[in-house]
C-alpha cells in the first residue's frame, strides 16, 4: 500500500511531509509525495521548484523511507489530482496541511481540504504547522 501526501514548499507542508514519513515508517509502507499545479499563473508559489524537491528527496533517503515524487501541472486543481491519485495507487492514507483561514475565505475560495476529506475512500490525516 501506499501513502499519500500532499506536499507545497510551506510550513504547512513541511508538517505533512513529516506526518507522513512517520506514518510511513510505522506502517512500512512506499510514501508517494505529490505536488501540483494547475499552470494557470506565471509563478505559482504551491509549485515545488527543483531546490525545493531536492531538499524532500535528501530529507526521504536519509530516514530511508521508500518514496516518490510525482508533479502534475495541468488544468485541475490539486484537491482533483490528489483524490485521483489517491484512487489510482490503492493510497492507505491520505495526509495534507492545513492553514489557517478567515471565515470570509473559506466561504470564497472554497476549501481544497474539505474537498479531499469528502472524495478520498481512504482515512486523511491532516496536519497544521508547528506554531
């Protein structure tokens, strides 16, 4: 089985990533690390760059964690890809990041957490950052 997380290059995803890697070990099991992108801005702070993805792939070998990194940019949104992903690898679990947002934001912008939560077949850990 595999376990899923979805990972940006922020404190929120860097205490998913760690949630994951501890669920990972504890369990034994391959850790698919997702990021993605919808491409529809000039610079998408979400999207991990390459200095990005090599600190998450030191960070992974070094606790001996089998894993992979997965970018996807195209027109979904990352909610979208990360339940496809989810259905398509047999996924155990789920984890994401959480942030902190406004009453006014979540009713706006609509919540790609929530999304997740509701569309995955399989449990979801979600993590806030530290502080």
């Amino acid at each position: 089985m595999t376990i899923l997380v979805g990972y940006v290059p922020s404190p929120e995803g860097e205490a998913a990533l760690r949630a994951a890697v501890d669920e990972a070990r504890r369990r034994d099991e391959k850790l698919l690390v997702v990021n993605t992108s919808r491409g529809d801005a000039i610079v998408d702070p979400r999207f991990a760059q390459e200095p990005d993805l090599t600190h998450v792939r030191e960070d992974l070998a070094d606790v001996g964690v089998d894993f992979d990194i997965r970018q996807v940019l195209g027109a979904r949104d990352a909610a979208e890809e990360i339940i496809d992903l989810a259905e398509q690898t047999d996924a155990s679990l789920v984890v994401i990041g959480l942030r902190r947002r406004s009453a006014v934001g979540k009713l706006i912008m609509g919540s790609a957490a929530q999304q997740i939560l509701l569309g995955v077949g399989c449990p979801v850990l979600a993590v806030k950052a530290e502080g």
